[in-house]
C-alpha cells in the first residue's frame, strides 16, 4: 500500500470500472467545482444521497460488486458504494482506492441482527481520496434519508478531514465502533471478502456456491420504519 498516488488508483479494474460509460457520464455530471477538492466533495454526496444504502440485497458475485452495478440498480451497500465513488472520482482525474475496516454496529435492524448473528460487520467499505497532498476517508454508505429516519448524523465531507462513521447518534446512544482496519486497497479484494464472509456470517449468504443474501426478498426500509416505529412508542410511554 503506498502513501502516495500509484497510477493503480486512476485506472479502471474489472470491479473499479472507472472507463463504464455510465462511470464516465456520472463523473461529468456531478463533478462539480473549481478544484480537485470542490469536485472531490461534490461526486462524495452524489454517490452517498443518489443511491440507497440496502445491506438486504448484497451479492458478492463480481457483477453484484461491480461499482456501475450501483448506478444501474440504485443502491447498494457500504462496499459497492465505496468501489462507485473510487470509480467516478478516478474517471475524473482525480486518484482514489478503496479502504476497509471492520466495524460494530450497534443500530441494525432485528432481522438483520437475527440473520448475522452479531453486530460485527466486517470489510466494511470506505474510499480514500487523495486531495491536496494527503488521504482523505469518504464514507458515502448511508444516504442521507435513511439518516434522518434513524436520527443518525450524517457523515459530512470537506475534503479536508477524514468522513468517518460517528460513535454516537443524535440521541447520544452508541452508533458505531471501529474495531480493526484493513488497509485501503487499489483494487477490491473480493476473493478475500467473500470468504471472511462465509466463515463469518453462516446464515446469512445463500446455501451452496450461492453469493447472494437470505435477506434479500426482505424489504430494509420497511424493516427501518418498523424499528423507528418502535422506538418512538418506547419513547412515548
């Protein structure tokens, strides 16, 4: 891992497909700004509030990873969306990676809880950005929506400062824990995260070769709902 730009962090990769035409004409559209950083900042918030954040549907397969996965299908998780930003802000000239750590997350959804077994989530995806001499961490999973419906800060991004998971939420209960980095990566090591994720998380990914999750017919914005639901009527007593 180097700590200053390679020429891997503004080329495409089978999984970082920085040359999609659909990459590219994001990276038109939203790259807005008169510096690197100003665009930087800019594609961060179109990535974080265009796409959903759905832990339900993930699919390990190199399609369902792929970052134009996302643009075509209008979500995705923290990783997927991770790998999109990297791709757009390398097709606009301006170097990234993909970073990971594992996290415990201490507000998901009963059904997701039930399934993994645990709050760990592990390789959990962030993008690095290299902005005005320096890595800058962009966090772009929750959108800001889903934020709002769960009273969560969203994570904010100036280019300057590193864009990380709070610890707590607005409520001041414990939200998130990082627990272990991983190191940021110029291509997604998806073999890796495919098997720390079948030793991991049993009953969660799909029987067989299947690389798909059980939760995906499940709907994660009516399960949000349900459980926001609940608390406001906990709270209410």
């Amino acid at each position: 891992m180097s700590e200053t730009p390679s020429a891997a962090t503004l080329v495409a990769t089978p999984l970082i497909d920085a040359d999609h035409p659909a990459v590219q004409a994001f990276a038109r559209t939203h790259a807005q700004g008169r510096t690197e950083r100003e665009r930087a900042v800019a594609l961060t918030y179109a990535v974080r509030d265009g796409f959903r954040y759905d832990p339900y549907r993930i699919d390990l397969s190199p399609e369902g990873m792929r970052a134009s996965s996302v643009l075509a299908q209008g979500y995705g998780w923290c990783v997927p969306k991770a790998a999109l930003l990297a791709a757009v802000c390398r097709a606009a000239g301006i170097p990234a990676r993909v970073g990971f750590a594992d996290v415990r997350n201490h507000l998901s959804t009963e059904r997701m809880r039930q399934t993994m077994k645990t709050d760990l989530f592990i390789w959990h995806g962030y993008t690095d950005i290299w902005l005005d001499g320096a890595w800058r961490k962009a966090t772009p999973a929750f959108n800001l929506s889903l934020c709002e419906k769960l009273g969560l800060h969203p994570l904010e991004f100036d280019g300057e400062h590193d864009s990380l998971y709070h610890e707590l939420d607005q409520a001041g209960q414990r939200h998130m824990e990082y627990v272990r980095q991983r190191g940021s990566f110029d291509d997604m090591p998806l073999a890796q995260i495919v098997a720390d994720f079948r030793a991991t998380y049993s009953g969660w990914l799909s029987e067989g070769d299947g690389l798909g999750s059980h939760l995906a017919s499940s709907d994660f914005q009516a399960d949000v709902a349900q459980e926001v639901g609940a608390a406001q009527k906990k709270m209410n007593r």
